[in-house]
C-alpha cells in the first residue's frame, strides 16, 4: 500500500493533467499505444528527462476499476466495465478506442499462436469473460463479449467519453489532445500483423459471427464525445 501511495504521489506529479485518465477498449482496439503516446506527452516540461519514471508511475494497470481509488495525473489502462462503486467519478475522463471486431479476432487468433494460452486465459480474465478451453470457438461465438462491452459503455453517462475508431485514429489527433488539454501525436500508422490472416478460411464465419456488431460500429463516427449527466 505505502509503494503505491508513493507511486501516485510521484506519477501524479510528473503528469500535467489533473484529474484520473481512464483508456478503456475490448482489446487489440489501439488503446496501448494510445497510452504509450498520452503518457510520453503528459509529462511537465521540467521533468521530461524522468521518463522512464514516468512510464512506471503515471502509467498504471486497472483490470478492476472498483478497486481501485482513481488519482488525478494517472493514466489507466483498463478492459473492465462501469461500476456503480467508482472512486472519484465525477472527475474521471476517458478515451474508448474500438475496432473492427472481426480484425480484432484475427489479431486474437495470431496471438495464441504466438503467446499461448495462458496470455488468453489472461486477457479473458481482463474482459471479465469466462474462458472454456476452446478459445478456436471465438470464429462461431462472442466469447469474449464484444458487443456487450462496447453496448455499456456506450450507455454511460456519469463522465464524460471520447469514443475512437482505431483505424482513424491518427486523424483525430487533435480532436484527442483538444480532449486531454495537452498535445499529443501519435507513432506512425503501423499495419496489423494479422492482415496475411484475411485469406483465412474461417473470415466467412467470423464474419458471420461479427455481423451485427461490425454494423454498429460501421454507423459510429469516427470521433465522438459522449453526453455526460
């Protein structure tokens, strides 16, 4: 408890916002390296030589936002949902990046190869999804509850939300750091990994699987801000 006092006390002095940044996605949506980008351009011009201390302390990890007492000048990163116990809410900003599911799939496919199983174990357990040990199940089924997660935060209202399309978002920069209060710019536009995977023979199926959300998502603006209570 006293080693994390201390890094919010140091992480919320080396930010230059004042108030808990929350960047929430379902995964493999950009949020990481929005992060990445928020923190390095958050930091106090004084302090811009601490930023491998910056990364440590203003950047932090939320899989369970009840949990956790939200301070100002921290970012967390998170794939949970709202809950009506959040610390400090009326302060709270966040930034929801979402995908196209069915590249969000793909991206989940390539990394179980690549990680194993127990980095998928881990990232259900962030989504609060069960997993079943038939993780290839995930091209027939919403295993992971997508729709559901995007659907929820889309209905919050306590603070406000800056929604983000992925594959927009280096167009949106200044739309984001009008957001934030600060600048930001993003690393340049890397292409997924996964694409060699769109030749697929399961891309029918996931599409089949993914077709509604994909269609939600498709009538989304690219940037938008929620209307906060």
């Amino acid at each position: 408890m006293v080693k994390k006092a201390i890094k919010n006390i140091i992480g919320g002095s080396l930010s230059s916002f004042n108030y808990p940044l929350v960047i929430n996605s379902y995964g493999r949506s950009g949020s990481t390296v929005l992060t990445h980008s928020i923190v390095q351009y958050s930091i106090k011009t004084q302090f811009i030589n601490f930023g491998n201390i910056a990364d440590r302390t203003i950047s932090q990890e939320a899989w369970d936002l009840k949990s956790k007492n939200l301070k100002d000048g921290i970012v967390y990163k998170t794939h949970d949902y709202p809950s009506d116990s959040l610390d400090n809410y009326e302060k709270i900003r966040m930034l929801y990046t979402f995908a196209n599911p069915v590249d969000v799939i793909l991206s989940l496919l390539r990394l179980f190869e690549k990680r194993g199983e127990e980095w998928i174990k881990q990232h259900y357990q962030h989504l609060g999804a069960s997993y079943t040990n038939s993780f290839e199940n995930i091209i027939y089924e919403d295993q992971l509850n997508l729709e559901k997660h995007l659907d929820t935060w889309l209905d919050e209202s306590r603070f406000p939300i800056a929604f983000i399309r992925y594959e927009t978002m280096w167009e949106y920069q200044n739309e984001i750091s009008e957001y934030l209060g600060f600048s930001i710019t993003l690393p340049k536009y890397k292409t997924r990994k996964s694409n060699h995977m769109k030749e697929s023979r399961d891309l029918e199926d996931i599409n089949k699987t993914y077709k509604k959300m994909k269609s939600k998502i498709d009538n989304l603006e690219n940037f938008f801000i929620n209307k906060s209570e």
